[in-house]
C-alpha cells in the first residue's frame, strides 16, 4: 500500500526537480522516491545515535576501560 504525501518545496529546489525530471523523462515523483530511500535511512542513523548519547542512563567507558573489560 502507498500513502499520499504533499510537500511544499522551496522554488530553486523545485525548479532543479523539474529540469531533472524533464531532462531525463522521469516524473518528479521518481526522484523523491530515490531520494528518500537513499537518504532516510541515515538520517534514522543519526537520530538513533542522538538519543543514545542524550540518555542520561547511558554509560560510557573510556578506551582503558575498555581494554580492561576486553582482557586486551
């Protein structure tokens, strides 16, 4: 199943999709499509990452720390 999504762009942005999608005889919504699964998923990444390192339950170790835990 796929779902509707409107999305208000920026007018150098739209005007780069739309000489992108002329040039190549793509439709605009090719490109959207490509790029959002190229690109969600390191911003998913990031976002993870982020909470991680805000967590206040979290615990680090230093390099030493981890070398001994290791047995390196």
């Amino acid at each position: 199943m796929s779902k509707i999504l409107n999305v208000r762009l920026p007018d150098d942005i739209s005007s780069r999709l739309d000489f992108l999608a002329e040039k190549t005889k793509r439709p605009k919504s090719f490109y959207i499509k490509e790029i959002l699964a190229r690109y969600l998923s390191e911003y998913e990444d990031a976002y993870l990452a982020l909470d991680r390192l805000n967590d206040r339950n979290a615990k680090y170790h230093s390099t030493e720390d981890m070398e001994k835990i290791l047995d390196l």
